[in-house]
C-alpha cells in the first residue's frame, strides 16, 4: 500500500496519508487542501507505484503467483 507524505502549505504541517484511489487528501491539523506531496522513503524503497504488481508475472494483483 502506498504511503505518501505531505506537508499542508497552510500550517507547515507534516502527515502521511494512506492513499487509496483519487481521493482528496486535507491537512489533519487544519483541514487545507492546499498541501503538497512530498517523496516518501518507503515508497523510494520497496513498493512501487502504480500497477507494480509482481516482478515475475506482471499481473497487477498476483495474489496467485508465490
Ligand atoms: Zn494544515
């Protein structure tokens, strides 16, 4: 699952959002939506984004690739 960073250009706050879809992401702390993605680390580091799925099948969900 994709865990990206933002920071709110509002109140300088930092959070993390777990992102499912298009959805519309607020500051926790003040509820702007003027915020802006930072790159996460974790992101950087295993997981992929977009339609990764599995290295050895290509299928977007490989729930029936081990
Ligand atoms: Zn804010």
């Amino acid at each position: 699952m994709p865990i990206y960073e933002y920071v709110c250009k509002g109140c300088g706050e930092n959070f993390e959002v777990l992102v499912f879809g298009e959805k519309k992401i607020k500051c926790p702390k003040c509820s702007s939506e003027e915020i802006s993605k930072k790159l996460s680390s974790f992101s950087m580091k295993g997981v992929q984004k977009g339609n990764s799925g599995c290295s050895s099948c290509k299928a977007s969900s490989c729930s029936s690739c081990k």
